[in-house]
C-alpha cells in the first residue's frame, strides 16, 4: 500500500501539466483514471519522442511516460449525452484534474464558482497558462509563451548577448512539469484536509505564476523595492567567474563565491604564478570585469585538457565547486542515479521493454512505485466503480 | 495573526526548519503559505547568509525577507549540547522537520534521523541534499546551477550548434524546493491516515531530471543525446523568440496550419499560408532559418505588448518577453494577487511573491518573514512549556538569546 491507495482521480488532462500531474499521483498508488476522446485518445499519444516500436497511437515515448499506473476510459465530453456519464463518474472520485484552456470546465458542466454546491467533497483542480481568468491577450499560449511571460525566458542565459535572442528553456515542457509539482501538492493538501472536514476545494493553478514564484528570491526583492528593476537581460545574474566550459569530452561547470573555492582552485591548479597576483578574498570584495576575465580565460585553458567527470571528482575532493555537465547518456550511466534506482525498467505492452526516469525523493515508507505501463488506447476497463460500458 | 488562525488545508501542521539559503526555505515557505505554522531554528553561531547579504542589519536582509514570509524564528545554538536537547523537544511537538544543512552535518550535531525518530516516532522527516544523502557521489556539494548541470539541462540550453549557456543562473533551488514540499505533503497525508511518519531523501539533482523527463526518455528508447537547439521545437514553427522595438523580444509559437494561416494574415502576406514553402509543418520546419529570418523582419519595427495582442485577437500563441520591469508592473499578475502586502511585528508593510496558485478558502498570507528569534518566547515558554527562570539559564549560557 502507497500513501494515496484508495485515492481516485478523474484525469480530464489532454496536455503535459494535467498529465503529469495525474502521474505526480498514481506514483504514490493514486487509482487514476484518464478520460480519453474515442479513436484519437489523448493528443500526446502523437507527440515526440517515438518509440521504435509501438505503432501509430501507441509509440509515443511522451504518452508513455506520463501516463504510467494510469487507467484509460474512452468518453468523448463534447457529446451531449456524454455529460451524464461524467456526472456519474465525479460522484465517485475525490479528485478531478484538467489542464484545459480556461472557461472549458464551465463548458463540460464543472464551473469552478458552482460545482461545490453539488459536490462538496470534489478536490478540482485546473492548470491553466494564466490562471482560470486571462485577460482578452493572453488566451492563448505554449509552453514557450508562458516561459516568457514569467521572466525566465528574458533573463536566460546568463551572461547573455544582448544582440541574440533570449532562449527557450530545456526542453519543451519545463513550464508544464513546474506547474504541475504545484497542482500535485495543492491536491494532496486538500486531500489531507478533507481527510478531517469532508469539504473538498477549487484549486487554480497558473503556470505563468507558479514559475514567477520560482524566482521569489530576486522577483521579491524588486517588488518591494529592493533591488532595481530594469530592462536589462542580467538584471537576474549573479557576477563572479562562475561559468560553463568546454572540457575534451564536453562540458563542465564551475561555481565559485568564496575565499575556499579559491584556495581549492589553487590545490588543484598547483599553485599558478597567475594566481599570486589576485588579492584574498578578491570574489568577495574586489570582483572586478578583468579579473573575471582572467580567471575564466586561464580555467578555459585548463579545463580544455580535462575529461569532465575525473575533473568533478578531484576539484569536489578539494572543495571545488566543479561539475560536469551532464546529458541524458550521463544521466542513464551514473552511479549515482543508479545507487538511488533513478532508472526503472518497464515493460510497455506495445513499446517493449524500456527504462523510465522516476521522481527525485524517496520515502522509507511509501516509497514512489512503476507498476504499471500506460494504457493502450481502447483498452477495456475493468473494476472501475461508476465506469462500466462507457467505452461502448 | 496567530499562525493557528491563518486557516487554509495545513492550519493546524507544525514545521520545523533546520534549513539554509533557499531550496529549504523554499520548501517551509510553501507549506506556510498552504497554513501550516513554519518554525526557523536560527542562531547567530550558525547565521542562514541570506541574512547577511547586502545589509548590516540581519532582520532586515531583503533576500531572506523575500523567501521566508509568514514563518517563525527562534533563536538555538544547534551547536551545543543543550540546543539539541531544546530542538529535539521541540520537535516531540511537531510534525515535520526539513533540513538542507551540508552532506552529514545533522548526524554530526546529533539530529539525524534515527535520534530525531527516537524523540518523535511519527515525525517526517524530510533531508534535502544536491544528490540525496546516501550514495558515490553524495559526498558532493553544489549550488544551484550546479543541480542544473548536473540534472542535464544546462546542456540542451543554448544556441543551436554551440555550446550550451544554460538557464539562467538563479534557477534549481525553487524547482527542487517544490519536489521536497511535494513528498513531504504525501508523507504528511499517509500519517494522518495511518499514523506512520517516514524520512524522505530528496535529490536536487533528480528534482532538475524530472523537468526533462520526456528529454530523457528519448535516450533510453532511441538512444537520442538531444542537444541545444535555440528556440525551435520539433512540433511547431515557427516557434521563437524575435526582435521588436527598443529591445524588447516577442515570442511566437504556431502550433498548427491554420494558427499559420493566421499569422500570414497578420504579417499582410496571405499568400505564405499557401505557398508550398510553408503551408505545412514539414515545409516550415525545412526552411525554418529563412522562417524565422522573415518573422524577425516583420517583427522588428512592432512594439512586443501591441504585437501580442494583435496576434492573440487571431488565436495565435504569442507572448512579450518580460524583463523585470514587465514582471512587476504585469496586472495579471497583480490582478491574481500575486504580489501580497506583509507587515512584520513593528507594522511596516513590504511586498512579497505569493504562490503559483489560487484555491478556494487559501490560508491567509499577511505576516513579513521573523527577526531572528522573533518568537522566543512563543516557541521556548509555550510550546515547551520553560519557565521564565529555565529560559533565563539557557540564554545567560549562550543556548538561547
């Protein structure tokens, strides 16, 4: 038994943050249940990346990430008849997630100011690009647009070329997973109240928000005037020598704010005739543009000659702030990753055999489980209490 | 007001922080603003650097001040025998405790999880380390960015072709915060239905992986290393950031052929919805430098704000790049109450970043983050019930202040 055993979830998402957020819950033994349009089913089953095997519907590496320890229903909601079978469906959930555009759940019946009336113990929740009531300008957006919006995408990367545009974050869905960590922990605090009060709650997520609160520290100290807001791409950068740099085998980075991390610099560096020439404590108090420079151009010249995991290893025994940068190849082979059981094989009925990357926290007692691989589509439904026949 | 009466699901849960800078913190705060009573163990002798930065005055660093809202302090030398006998009493009376202290510093001080568990069996116990704190490589230590390097996205953050540049430099401490809060809340829920706490070890490192899952996933089925790629997307283009006037930037993302046909529409060029160049995905994707080549012309004499909104008028995804001006000044976000007014205990005000959400009957968010051992007296005389003289002895032998 998992901590949310016997929790059911109505899964009403067609998108990466519903999705995601459906799986934050059936990792910890959530009953989910996704509603699927008959035929097509959800849109991520036809978006990248592929599996090689699989089929059309069914190789969608995204799908089948998202979508693990879920049950599939197929309902088409933009029926009319389809709204009494929904009904049906909420009286016997205790959660109902979707991350459609805004105003859509009024559309199927589930208006966020209404529902409690007729069902008081439901646990709604919506993640939306900006919230349940965007102004006429912000009805539409991706993941992209959102990124930009909350100022993340302005000030990335660091050390920016103000010539060039500003980037796009890693990935194509970092805004959704973000805003669904929120979803996901507002839910089981509802979860937790209800528990004692039996009254559920509307939950309103906005992803352009949740990452503009990513940034409290620095967003909170202009908003209260501490600190100046300006147009400038660094207005959110720290200074210091801190950077990537290229290594013979890729890259690595390096952290450096404190009078150790220079002295470990030195140990690793056998003492260089070029360091004697810098103050103590120089990062702190004398951090000039040149001697900036400097640092980064002689640690270039090092690093180049230097493979990026044996490099970590001997500056972190130093005290040195050095990491590699990794990719997914790195990710899949470190020990690390694989002391903790990161990677989890699962056996995906159309895919095949496969290896998933889990969640970042382990609980002694309840610990996150795969045990089931994503539904097919039109895969029949059984024991689902409220859902019998629906497919037909 | 009272952190018992704040209302909101977690009204009633008592937090303790044993954290430093800001992933822990982040953690606490996010569970105060769901109503839980968040208590920061501090002292002088082991002072969060958040307090210190920018400021003589460490009650009123903006830093800390920014990411520890509507939290308490009480002020214990953890560094003493005496202190960890007050904090383990303490936290017999709590439900949570968080720590992000460095690599096996808690078991050190004698507050590592088996003590604590002796103390309060059904505790949760949450420890947050940048690659968890068992493991070959958990002995390493890093901040922020390095969670991102690690974690595998600074690598596919850059320009197409060239090295990678990363996400900015302040991202990973809130992103691994949330993750923390996120178990910790599961864990909280499975005790109060069975009464069973458990220790939760959370990686910061993971925390970056899971914004990537499906990145990776790519790898593990196909083998695909994916690296930067600017701005483009395998399933839409344009999909972009491009230039407007006065440096502003607009990004644009066409998702489908009519979204296309729409913004041909309003560049004045019709005739590119149908033309053989562009009029589908592949055709865009084909041609995408001279794609974005077009659009950066179009959009470079337009104000970023006017642009959007005539594009969104057409159904196409676009949004203004916001600089930190945009941010503060953006009335959705103050609309939503985003930005919410504090006051500390003299009455001053300041402005502090809420949540990413709203809910119905939400907790009260109304008191500015402590002075260090702001409540002193509420933690040490009535939680654990010391009397006036007890208190007297523990401050005069530099355990409390």
């Amino acid at each position: 038994m998992s901590a949310l055993s016997g929790t059911r979830v109505l899964e009403l998402a067609e998108d990466v943050g519903g999705e995601y957020c459906g799986k934050l819950l059936a990792d910890f033994g959530a009953e989910v249940v996704k509603l699927e349009k008959p035929g097509t089913g959800s849109p991520t089953r036809q978006r990248a990346p592929f599996a090689p095997n699989g089929g059309p519907g069914e190789n969608s590496g995204l799908f089948a990430y998202l979508n693990t320890n879920k049950r599939s229903c197929a309902l088409d909601l933009a029926l009319p008849a389809a709204q009494a079978a929904l009904f049906q469906l909420v009286e016997h959930v205790d959660v109902v997630i979707e991350d459609h555009p805004s105003g859509w759940l009024a559309g199927i019946g589930l208006d966020p100011r209404s529902f409690q009336t007729r069902w008081p113990h439901l646990v709604l929740c919506s993640i939306t690009a900006f919230g349940q009531s965007p102004p006429d300008d912000r009805r539409h957006a991706e993941d992209l647009n959102v990124f930009h919006a909350s100022g993340w995408g302005y000030h990335t990367p660091s050390q920016a070329d103000e010539r060039r545009p500003p980037l796009k974050g890693p990935g194509r869905f970092l805004p959704s997973y973000e805003a669904a960590l929120d979803a996901a922990l507002c839910v089981v605090a509802a979860l937790y109240e209800r528990d004692v009060t039996g009254h559920g709650r509307f939950i309103d997520v906005s992803k352009q928000q949740v990452l503009a609160s990513r940034i409290d520290y620095v967003l909170g100290q202009m908003v209260s005037g501490d600190m100046d807001v300006s147009p400038q791409r660094s207005a959110f950068d720290l200074f210091g020598p801190a950077s990537i740099f290229p290594c013979r085998d890729g890259y690595c980075y390096i952290w450096m704010s404190a009078p150790a991390h220079w002295d470990a610099l030195g140990k690793l560096l056998g003492h260089p005739q070029w360091m004697r020439a810098f103050p103590e404590r120089w990062l702190e108090r004398e951090c000039t543009p040149e001697r900036v420079a400097q640092v980064r151009h002689h640690i270039g010249d090092w690093l180049r000659t230097q493979d990026k995991h044996e490099a970590a290893q001997r500056a972190q025994e130093l005290g040195l702030t050095l990491v590699a940068v990794n990719n997914a190849r790195d990710l899949e082979a470190s020990p690390q990753y694989r002391h903790r059981g990161f990677f989890v094989p699962l056996t995906h009925p159309a895919q095949g055999p496969g290896r998933y990357p889990t969640v970042p926290y382990k609980l002694s007692v309840t610990p996150a489980a795969l045990h089931t691989p994503a539904p097919r589509l039109g895969e029949p439904v059984s024991g689902l209490s409220g859902a019998q026949g629906l497919g037909s | 007001m009272s952190p018992a009466a704040r209302g909101g699901p977690l009204q009633g849960v008592r937090v303790i922080e044993l954290t430093k800078v800001w992933a822990g913190p982040y953690t606490g705060k996010l569970l105060a603003f769901l109503g839980a009573e968040v208590i920061r163990v501090e002292s002088r002798e082991s002072l969060d650097v958040t307090r210190t930065y920018g400021v003589a005055d460490i009650d009123k660093a903006p830093g800390f001040q920014a990411v520890n809202p509507q939290k308490l302090s009480v002020q214990i030398d953890m560094k003493t025998k005496e202190g960890v006998g007050l904090i383990l009493a303490l936290l017999g009376k709590s439900d949570v405790v968080i720590e992000n202290l460095r690599p096996g510093a808690v078991k050190r001080l004698g507050l590592g999880y088996d003590t604590v568990k002796s103390a309060k069996p059904d505790i949760v116990y949450v420890s947050m380390g940048m690659y968890g704190s068992e493991g070959p490589l958990s002995y390493q230590t890093g901040y922020a960015p390095c969670f991102a390097a690690l974690g595998g996205l600074s690598a596919l953050v850059g320009y197409e072709g060239e090295a990678p540049g990363g996400m900015n430099v302040r991202y990973g401490d809130s992103t691994y915060g949330t993750a923390a809060a996120y178990a910790t809340m599961v864990a909280l829920l499975h005790r109060r239905r069975t009464g069973v706490g458990q220790y939760i070890d959370v990686s910061a490192v993971e925390s970056m992986t899971s914004m990537i899952g499906d990145t990776v996933m790519d790898y593990t089925l196909n083998g695909t290393v994916q690296r930067c790629e600017g701005n483009r997307h395998p399933e839409m283009a344009p999909h972009g950031v491009y230039p407007c006037r006065e440096q502003q930037w607009i990004s644009i993302a066409v998702a489908s052929d009519p979204a296309w046909s729409a913004l041909a529409e309003v560049m004045a060029r019709p005739e590119l919805a149908q033309h053989p160049d562009f009029r589908t995905l592949a055709a865009r994707k084909a041609r995408e430098p001279e794609l974005d080549r077009l659009l950066a012309a179009w959009t470079a004499s337009q104000d970023a704000q006017d642009l959007a909104g005539r594009l969104q008028a057409r159904g196409i995804a676009a949004a203004k790049s916001q600089s930190s001006v945009d941010l503060v000044a953006d009335p959705q976000l103050w609309a939503r109450q985003f930005y919410r007014t504090v006051s500390d205990r003299d009455g001053d005000t300041r402005t502090v970043v809420g949540p990413g959400w709203s809910m119905t009957g939400e907790a009260s968010i109304a008191d500015a983050a402590p002075r260090l051992g702001e409540h002193n007296a509420y933690v040490l005389g009535q939680l654990l019930g010391l009397s006036a003289a007890e208190r007297q002895g523990f401050a005069d032998a530099g355990v409390t202040r």
